[in-house]
C-alpha cells in the first residue's frame, strides 16, 4: 500500500490531535464539551480552530487521494503529493497553535496546492 493511502489514516487523526491539545491541562467538562471549547482562549481556542480546519481539509484530500488511484495515477506521484500534504497539513496546526498566522497561511497554501495537484494527475491520467 502507497503512502498516500497511509495519509488519509494521517490527515484523519491529526485533528485529534490538536483537539487533546486543546483540552489539555484546562478545566473540562465532558458534559458539555462545545461550550468548554467555546470559552477557549489563547493557545487552546486557536488548537480547537486548527483541530475544526483539519477537518475541513480531510474530505477533499481523501477524495482526490481515491480518485488518483481510481485513475491510475502513478504511485510515486500520490506519495510526493502525500508527504507534501501531510507535513504541511502538520506545519499549519503548529503554526495555528503558535499564532504565526502568515507562516499558517503558507503551510495551508502548500497543502492545497498538493491536493489540486493530485486532482490534476488523475485528471491528466484519465485521458
């Protein structure tokens, strides 16, 4: 199995991760979760933002993932393509937790330009 295939296991638990982060050492009510998380501030508000953008991200990157190999898209290309996505995707929740937003905004460009790119191959594989 190619690595792209491993990055949507990736891309769907980082969320998680920054959803821990985000709960992390605060008092937490795990009866009422959304409103603790709605009166987050500081770091943990901007690891909950960047936990809901991943989610956001996952969908269509585990569309164009599916779709470049349903198009036969070269293996080493959906892992280049994976890597890119998945560290960038990584780079933006640090970022997001830093509150480094134009750094943020760079490693989100970065990540969707991979997956469009993934899109153009099996667009262009399929003929």
């Amino acid at each position: 199995m190619n690595f792209a295939l491993w990055s949507l296991l990736l891309a769907s638990v980082l969320p998680l991760l920054w959803a821990v982060l985000s709960k992390a050492g605060a008092p937490y009510d795990n009866s009422r979760p959304r409103e603790v998380l709605a009166r987050a501030s500081g770091y943990r508000q901007r690891a909950n933002w960047a936990q809901q953008n991943g989610w956001e991200a996952f969908a269509p990157w585990a569309a164009a993932v599916l779709v470049a190999q349903l198009m036969g898209v070269a293996h080493s290309t959906q892992d280049i393509a994976a890597i890119i996505f998945i560290a960038a995707r990584l780079a933006h929740g640090v970022f997001y937790i830093m509150d480094k937003p134009m750094l943020r905004s760079l490693a989100w460009l970065a990540g969707f330009v991979a997956m469009v790119g993934l899109y153009m191959a099996a667009a262009m594989a399929g003929g």
